[in-house]
C-alpha cells in the first residue's frame, strides 16, 4: 500500500473523511500528538488499527469526538457532576474522560471493558477530520506499538509507511504528551494517565483529584491495572535508557561518569539533559530536552526517536521534579527506561 503525506486542506480533509468512512485508516494531527484514526462506530475498521499498530488486543482505544453533542449516544449515563466541570474547562482539549459505555461502541473499541474513553481534541485538523468523516474516531497514538508516540508527520511515516493510505501533514503537536486520562465513572475523578492537564488544575476545577499509584511505578506481579494501556512498556527507544534522579551536580557527575565507562566498554551511549545542563557535559555526546518540563513535554518523544536514529545503545537522561506536567513526562520517561532510575546525592 502506498502512504501518501498530505498537507492539511480542504480538499486533503475530504479525501480523509471518504477514506475513514469506506473503514480505512488516517492518520492525523491532534494537539497532543498524532492519532492513528477509524470509524469507531466499524469494528472491522477499529480491528485494522490494531493490525497497523501491532497493538495488543486487550488495550482499548480513544474515541475522539468533534462536538459535545456526540457524546451522549456513547455514553451510558449522564456525565456525573465532576466530569461536567472538567468537560466545560478543560474542552476542547488534551484531556480524555472514561465513562460507562453505551450499546453504540463495539466492543472492538473498548477491548471489551464496560467502559469507553472519550475526548474532544482543540487541534482544528483532528475536529475538521472528525466533521468531514461525520463519524466519531477511534484513535490510538499513530506509532508501532511500543515506539515513542509520533509527535510530527514524519515520525508516522517512519512507524506507517506501507501500512496505511494517507497521513495528514500538520506540523508538530504543541503539547507533544498524550492526553491526560481521567476515570469519572467513581465519586472523586482518578487520573489512570497524566498529561497535559495537570493534576494541579484538576484538583483546582473539581476540588478533588486522586493519581492512580501505578502511574510512577511498575505493576507488581499480577496485577491487573485500571488502565490496561498501563501495562506495556511504551515509549521505549532502542538504546537501554537509565534516568538519574537527585542533586543537580550530582546528577551530571554521575551521568559524565556512566558516559565514561560505556566508551571504555566500547559503547555508543548518548546524554538526555535540560538545556541549561547541556554544558556541563562538555564533549561528551547530549541531546537538549528543553528548558523547562512543557518544552521537555514537547521534546522527549522526538529526542528518543533522534537517539535510534545516532544509534545510541545506552542513554542517559536527568529525571526532572514531578510537579505540574512534570509528572507526565516522568510517567513517559520511567516507561520508556522500563524503570531503571538510579537516586544519587
Ligand atoms: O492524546 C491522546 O490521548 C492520543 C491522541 C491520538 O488522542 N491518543 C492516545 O491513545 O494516546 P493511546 O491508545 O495511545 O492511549 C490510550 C490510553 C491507553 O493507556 C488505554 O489503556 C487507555 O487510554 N484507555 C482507553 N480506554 C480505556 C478505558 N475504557 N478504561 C481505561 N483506560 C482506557
Ligand atoms: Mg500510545
């Protein structure tokens, strides 16, 4: 199958929405990163999204909706009053919200849970699909499963070339984290994934939030996660990745002398630092993060990505304070290093 790469237009957007409602898949800009999208209302359109992903069976999708009036035949019940506060402030938006399912929304879609996750993207390309398709969209992240989320259009050429008929083209996505995931189907809303919708404002919108624990750890031995997607190792880059996490100075010393070693081994390791830092490791081979936690929000997927692409075969990256959206990009980064974090002082 040929890929073709699209500019957004009108006429790129209506060749989309034909595609999507024929059952073949778009992939497509949001604000948060890019979707890989169907008809989500088609499960044999929904079960060619885990075939072009290699996704697992068993983790559901998103349904991205154009207008808050799609959302009730989703949906099994009226959206309790919390969920109403964060769909009116935070709506448009990266921000997705589990509800009780309606009979609408194959099981398919779901991976067969009593639930469906919801959201509404501020990306005018992602609404604009959506409109044109006159469908909702099912969409997971439009990378192979396992790699780094795309974050520009180039990044889904490389993980979907030959895979699907056409991406659409619309530069790179502002947040550059996948949504923030929120469970409201209980009395106080619980964040299953965070994002760019922090825990700060939510608890500012609803008076009360709660984290799942599983979201700065791994699952113990059996358990079984309230976020299925919770249970793959994501994000990862080819090179084994290490975060260091303490005092600022001890964190370089430690990170310039695990560098050492690995060129004494032989190896071709690779440093992931906070713009500021980036000095402080001299001639040693760093890539920036940025200069704060939205900028390495926006950055760290492309990063991983550019150290496949050096062939960096260990990396080493500084672990930044988990408030804000830092804890979303500590939630990415602990993934994608499968948890190896060393503490030092
Ligand atoms: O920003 C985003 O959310 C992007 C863009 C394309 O919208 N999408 C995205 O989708 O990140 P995906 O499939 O990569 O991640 C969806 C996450 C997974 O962790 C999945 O397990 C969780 O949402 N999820 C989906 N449905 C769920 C449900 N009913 N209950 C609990 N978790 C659910
Ligand atoms: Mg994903």
């Amino acid at each position: 199958m040929q890929t073709n790469l699209l500019p957004v237009t009108p006429e790129s957007l209506s060749r989309a929405g034909e595609l999507i409602r024929a059952g073949s898949l778009v992939a497509f800009p949001t604000e948060t990163v890019y979707g890989l999208g169907a008809n989500a209302l088609d499960a044999a359109a929904v079960k060619r999204i885990f075939e072009a992903k290699g996704r697992p069976g068993d983790n559901p999708l998103i349904v991205h909706i154009s207008a808050l009036e799609q959302l009730p035949p989703l949906i099994a019940c009226d959206p309790a009053p919390a969920a109403r506060e964060l769909m009116a402030a935070c709506w448009p938006g990266p921000m997705t919200l589990i509800f009780p399912k309606s009979d609408a929304v194959p099981g398919e879609v779901t991976a067969g849970l009593n639930t469906v996750a919801i959201r509404y993207p501020a990306h005018p390309a992602a609404r604009a699909l959506i409109d044109a398709a006159r469908r909702p969209i099912a969409a997971p992240s439009a990378n192979r499963s396992g790699r780094p989320s795309p974050t520009a259009a180039e990044h889904v050429m490389e993980d979907m070339n030959g895979r699907i008929p056409l991406i659409l083209d619309g530069g790179s996505c502002a947040v550059g984290l996948e949504s923030t995931v929120i469970d409201v189907t209980g009395s106080v809303p619980r964040i299953l994934r965070p994002g760019g919708i922090t825990p700060e404002r939510i608890e500012a919108i609803c008076g009360a939030v709660e984290v799942d624990d599983a979201v700065l750890r791994p699952l113990r031995e059996g358990e079984r996660p309230r976020s299925p997607g919770m249970k793959y190792r994501h994000y990862a880059p080819a090179g084994a990745l290490t975060i260091v996490q303490g005092d600022e100075s001890a964190v370089t010393r430690t990170i310039c002398r695990l560098y050492d070693d690995a060129i004494a081994q032989g190896k071709r390791p690779l440093i992931l630092a906070l713009e500021a830092h980036i000095p402080a490791y001299g001639d040693r081979r760093a890539l920036s993060l940025g200069e704060n936690a939205e900028a390495m929000a926006r950055s760290m997927f492309a990063r991983l990505r550019q150290a496949d692409a050096l062939g960096a075969d260990v990396l080493f990256s500084e672990a930044i304070a988990t408030g804000g959206v830092g804890l979303a990009v500590m939630n990415r980064l602990e993934r994608a290093a499968g948890f190896c974090v060393i503490a030092v002082k």
